[in-house]
C-alpha cells in the first residue's frame, strides 16, 4: 500500500522522537507500505526544510530507498477540489501535495494537521469539514499518528 505521511509526523518521529510517530515510520523501513511522493519534488523541498538536518531522518530515508519503499505519483490536485479545500481552510500548498499524492495513489493520508481535520483543532470548523470533504469527497482515508499506527501495521 502507498502511503502519504505528512511532514508532521515525520518531525514527531525524527526530532521528537515519539514513539508513536516512529512506529509510523517503521512501516515504510520494514517495506510494509511504500513512502508516497510527487513526481513535481514539492514533498521532498518539505521533508527536507524541515527534517534535513536530523540525522535519523537522512538514514531512514537511505534505508527506504535501498529497499525501494518509494512511490511516485503526481502532487497535483485538479481545480474543483483546490478550490473546494481552500474554502474549507486547506490553503498551503504543500498540504495540497501530500492530499494530491494519497488521491492519486491508495487514498491514505497520515497527517497530524488541523488543516485536514487532524490535530488539536481538527474537530473544529472548518477543520472538520475539510476532513469530510477529503472522506467523503476525495475518498482519502486520513489518520493521526495513533490511527495509522492501530490500523496500518500489517502488510495491506
């Protein structure tokens, strides 16, 4: 299965370090689900502003090319649905390529930002009805980092 993992998880794990958002990453180092990226390199600039610097993250991603746990699709999201979620508050780009790359690939998004519905004000509108959109709309599967950890462990 191919997975969109949102920057914020990956700063939980690599910087943080909690264990939560490591046992996420995990999945793609043990090649139980692919790492998902957009053939345009908006989702690698991101991943590497913001984890470059953390040495966990650079072997991690060694290791996920070695053993070929990449997936690349376009990050692109047609007008109808940029529009519709930047109504909604989903308005950066850069969640517009993690949201265009799970769409474009198995539809799983795993994401801690309030933008998509995740997070603290996640269940806040208009936060919430980004969330519905992307379900019901989209048809992505969003998940926290507990969500994904409960639901995705096992080779799909």
């Amino acid at each position: 299965m191919n997975l969109a993992i949102d920057t914020n998880i990956l700063v939980q794990a690599f910087c943080k370090w909690e264990p939560v958002h490591t046992v996420v990453t995990s999945f793609v180092t043990q090649k139980l689900h692919n790492l998902c990226f957009d053939s345009e390199g908006c989702i690698s600039k991101e991943y590497e502003r913001n984890v470059g610097k953390s040495d966990a993250h650079r072997k991690w991603y060694k290791r996920i090319t070695a053993v070929k746990a990449l997936y690349y699709c376009s990050g692109k999201l047609n007008q109808t649905h940029k529009t519709q979620l930047c109504q909604l508050g989903c308005h950066e780009s850069t969640d517009h390529a993690f949201i265009a790359v799970a769409f474009n690939s198995d539809k799983h998004l795993i994401s801690e930002d309030s933008d998509v519905g995740k997070g603290p004000k996640g269940n806040q509108p208009p936060h919430c009805n980004a969330l519905k959109y992307l379900n019901d709309e989209m048809g992505i599967t969003v998940y926290d980092a507990q969500e994904a950890s409960l639901n995705l462990g096992n080779k799909s």
